[in-house]
C-alpha cells in the first residue's frame, strides 16, 4: 500500500487524509507532511483506515518504493493536489 492515500476512520484524526509511507503487515506508517512528517509518521492499524484508489505521481512513488528522500513539502503538494479533484 505504500504510495497510496488512506483515510482515517478511527480516532481523533477521523476523516483526514494521509499518504503510506511504508506498511509491515497489518500497521500503516502514515504522513501528511504538517502534522505527521516523514519524520515521524503515524502508526495506525490497517483496520482503521479506508484506502483510497488514488497513487502519489510515479516519480515519488518510485523514491517511497526505494526509501529516497522525500520532503513533507512534496507530500503536502501531493495532499492538496488530490484534494482539488
């Protein structure tokens, strides 16, 4: 799943909006680039997030596949890119 947008149906962060950083199994590493930053990612449960049929452009998917260099800057563009659609 990682490179793809997610959902958040449980918690205090119910309703937004987050990009995979990376998963292991049934845990999510979640970044929106402000409040979660590449960083230090949110750890949440698969069963608490909705997927989203939506990838980042293939040029940052291919850096989060091969763990380059990500900016939450990208990532913030990348958020707000999709939700203009």
């Amino acid at each position: 799943m990682t490179g793809t947008f997610v959902s958040s149906l449980a918690g205090h962060d119910k309703g937004e909006i987050y990009l995979v950083l990376r998963d292991e199994g049934n845990v999510l590493y979640l970044i929106n680039g402000t409040t979660k930053t590449v960083d230090k990612p949110k750890k949440k449960k698969l069963k608490h997030v909705q997927k989203i049929n939506k990838k980042v452009n293939d040029d940052l998917y291919e850096r989060l596949i091969n763990n380059k260099k990500i900016t939450d800057e990208e990532i913030k563009r990348e958020i707000r890119l999709f939700m203009k659609q």
